[in-house]
C-alpha cells in the first residue's frame, strides 16, 4: 500500500477503534463507506485497493463530522518542499559561511574545510558500524513517535475526548508504521544538505576567486614547514589526485609562510577537489540509496491486513455481508440477550450482517448439526454458563460444529451464574475457566459475557482474537 493510502487508512482505522467515536460515526457509516467501496472498486480488486478506496471514502464523511481527524491527517502528510527547502538552505549556508577566506588570503590550513572533511568522515564511519552492529534490527522510532505526536496533536488542538484519544491513536499507530519510511527519507534529505553545503563552500571559493585576486600561505603557532607539508599533503591527497596538481615540496611550503603568500588558484582546485571526492560524490551516492529505499517504502508500507480490524472488513468484501448463525445448546436466550446478541453482531460484523438464531439444541440430542450450519457461516455456538462444561457433551457439540462452519466461537451467556453466585466472582472465574478448558479441548476459542447488557468493546475485542485464532 502506498504511503498516502496507508496514512488514510490508519487515520480511519484509528476513528473507527475509538470506541466513543460510534455516535458521530455509526455503524450505518462503516457499512456504507465499505458498500461504496465495493462498489467503486469491483468484486476483482484487491483487498489493499478495496481498503484504500473505503478509507478514502470513510475519511471525506469523517472530516465533516470529527475535523481534528482530517485536520491531523493533513498534518502528517509528507511535503516534498521541504526536503527541498533543507537542501538549498545547506547551499546557502555553505555558501554564506564559508570563512577560509580573511584579507584576501587563503589559508591552506582552514580550519573549516578541515571541520567539514572531519565531520563527513566521521558521519561515514558511524554508517559503517551501525551497518555492521544494527544490520537487520527495526527501525528504533522513539524519537519519531514524539514528533509525529506533537505534529498530530499540534493540528488537533482543540481535539476533546474520543476525538482527542482517535489522534493520539494515530499518531502512536502511524510513527510505528512510518519509522522505516522516515528513517531512509531522513537519511537522503541529510545525504543531501551535506553535499549542498560542501557545493556551497565551493561556489564560494570560486566566486571569490573570480573577484578579487587571493593569496595562499600558511600560519601557525606550534607548526613548522615539514609538519604542515605532511597535513596538507594527506589533507588535499583526493583533490591532487584528481585535478593532477600535487602538493608542494617542504620548500615552497616553507615559502609561502605568513606574510609571505602565493596566487592561490592551485590551492582552491585541491581544496575543491577534495571536497567534492571526499564529500559532494559520497553523499549524492549515500542520497541515491536512500532515495532508493525511500521509494520502495513508500510504495510498499506495510499495513498488516491480518489485524482482526482488516480482516473483519476483508471478509464482508470478499464474501459480501457476514452470515452469522447463533446455535444456542441447552438454553433458550432472553428477549434481553437476543437484543445483546444483535448489537454484538453488528458491532463485529457491521451493521449488514445476517444474523440467524435458531431453536436451541437440547441437551444430549443426537441430532446431526449439518441442518443448523451451513458451510459460509460463521457460527456463536450460545452456552449458558449455569450448565456444567462437560467434554463429552459439550465437548462433541462443538468439534461437530467446527468441523462444518467456517468460523466458530463457543459463546458463553454469565448473566444467570453471576445473579446465582452474587458477588462470588472466584466461582464465577472458576465456571468461565472450566468452559475455556473444554472448548481448548475442542479446538474453539470462547467468549464469555454478560449478553443482556454486553460491553461492546471488550466482546468485540475478545471475539476479534477469537475469530483470528479461528481463521475467519
């Protein structure tokens, strides 16, 4: 997924986890900006493209409604200007402090281009042991995860609440999803500036030589002749080899010892000869790398569709709206638990499920479960958790089912156990685990909850795990 796709699709997938969020943006929403999306996209696209579309979709309608979404999204987009913008102020700055030049003299021992030759090489060799000690280990973000915090959180100021909390989340998700986009955009806009302000010093060098006439020559305090033949000599090495012009003997180094001088031309072409080999050529190649890995990570960001949140929306693209069959077994639901029942439904599902609940199973029937489960459906089989958990009851049941649904997830009703326990909540734990127990024998998750007044997100969590572990 590209970069802009995969932002847009954080910054919804962010709203739509936000669970307060679910009064500004309904379940209505969801299933029409995943309906428009099918629509738009075709029953051959992709998922990614199919999740692209809806997340763009979703995201016009989100702005109207939550504008610190839009507003944050907005925020993170990457500018190209800027990357230009810091390139050519390391031009300028070059350009502006370059100082080698005092009085019209140039000093062959310039503290600056020996500062900038330094600090390149030194950039070089951490690259080499980084490369050598981190190769392979992620992209550490924790310094990205603040500044992508205070961006989004910055366009979203007067974000309250769920809004506030949907920000944040996107923040946090996109700083860890963006970490290796970042890091190799970083490292070519930096590559860059650097050899922009060595180019600097150079045009410097030459325009200044162009209008006024320079001298080379050489001070110091604790430095004689042959000391500083041996500097200059390893320091310009690159540029005399390149440009053919090699460094003095002792002699004429001995020469040209303040006050004492020489047209500088010779010493400008090794000085900008060296700076172009050892630093302008290296870094557009570091530049050209990263922008390399910058473009493959852009185009290809990494999203993790197998997320219960992708994977719920992949099915109702690919199979169309979610068939779900409730097969309740020794027990009959309340009116009140068929109403919980719905609004877990269309909260893990969306809100054009099917949903289905047929006649209770009796208990010890030796009925065939093919009637009750087709092949599509992804079946809640409803237990009471009053009922002792028996393997070989209960047990059988649920390998039978499992065998034929497409998904499955054992579905445990506590109401009645925690009015008949009262606050007794180590035997209500106690119950619920003995049911985990024989479900984990059967090969099925479990889910247990209160279903006459269910907590949505927490059931919604537990059966998005649950359904992941089942393969649907």
């Amino acid at each position: 997924m590209d970069e802009r796709s995969a932002l847009v699709v954080t910054a919804v997938r962010a709203a739509e986890t936000a669970d307060a969020l679910r009064q500004p943006w309904t379940d209505a929403d969801r299933a029409w900006a995943s309906r428009a999306a099918a629509e738009v996209v075709g029953e051959s696209a992709s998922g990614e493209a199919f999740l692209a579309r809806r997340a763009r979709l979703a995201l016009e309608r989100l702005d109207d409604r939550v504008p610190a979404i839009g507003r944050a999204v907005a925020a993170l987009g990457w500018r190209p200007w800027i990357g230009a913008a810091l390139v050519a102020g390391g031009f300028v700055a070059g350009f502006a402090a370059d100082r080698i030049a005092d009085a019209q003299r140039v000093n062959i021992l310039a503290p600056p281009v020996l500062a900038l030759l330094a600090w390149n090489l030194a950039i070089y060799a951490i690259l080499v042991a980084r490369l050598v000690v981190h190769y392979g280990e992620p992209v550490a973000s924790g310094g990205l995860r603040r500044l992508v915090a205070r961006v989004a959180g910055g366009s979203a100021r007067d974000a309250k609440g769920a809004a506030a909390d949907a920000v944040g989340a996107l923040a946090r998700d996109w700083a860890a999803l963006a970490a290796p986009l970042y890091a190799a955009r970083s490292a070519r806009i930096l590559h860059l500036a650097a050899a922009a302000l060595a180019m600097g010093v150079v045009a410097g060098l030459y325009l200044r030589g162009i209008a006024f006439e320079y001298r080379a020559g050489w001070e110091s305090t604790f430095l004689e002749a042959p000391a500083v033949r041996a500097i200059v000599a390893a320091l310009y090495a690159p540029g005399a080899a390149v440009t053919g012009l090699a460094v003095p003997p002792v002699e004429a180094i001995a020469a040209i010892r303040a006050p004492d001088g020489e047209i500088a031309a010779g010493w400008l072409h090794r000085i900008a000869a060296t700076l172009i080999v050892v630093v302008v050529v290296p870094r557009i190649l570091l530049a050209l790398v990263a922008g390399w890995v910058e473009t493959r990570r852009s185009r290809t960001m990494p999203v993790g569709l197998d997320t219960p949140y992708f994977q719920r929306l992949l099915r109702g693209f690919r199979g169309g709206p979610a068939r779900v069959r409730v097969v309740p077994y020794s027990t009959t639901p309340t009116a009140e638990a068929r109403v919980g029942i719905e609004r877990i439904v269309a909260r893990v599902f969306g809100g054009s499920a099917a949903l289905a609940i047929v006649a209770p199973v009796a208990y010890g029937s030796d009925e065939p479960v093919a009637p009750l489960v087709d092949p599509g459906d992804t079946v809640l089989a409803l237990f009471n958790a009053t009922a002792t958990p028996e393997p070989d009851v209960h047990g059988e049941f649920l390998a039978a089912i499992r065998s034929r649904a497409a998904a499955l997830v054992a579905l445990v009703d506590i109401d009645a156990l925690v009015r008949v326990r009262g606050g007794d909540t180590a035997a209500v734990e106690s119950r619920i685990e003995a049911w985990r127990a024989v479900a984990r024998d059967a090969g099925v998750a479990l889910v247990a909850a209160g279903l006459a007044d269910p907590d949505l997100a927490d059931v919604e969590e537990a059966l998005d795990d649950a359904l992941g572990g089942a393969g649907a």
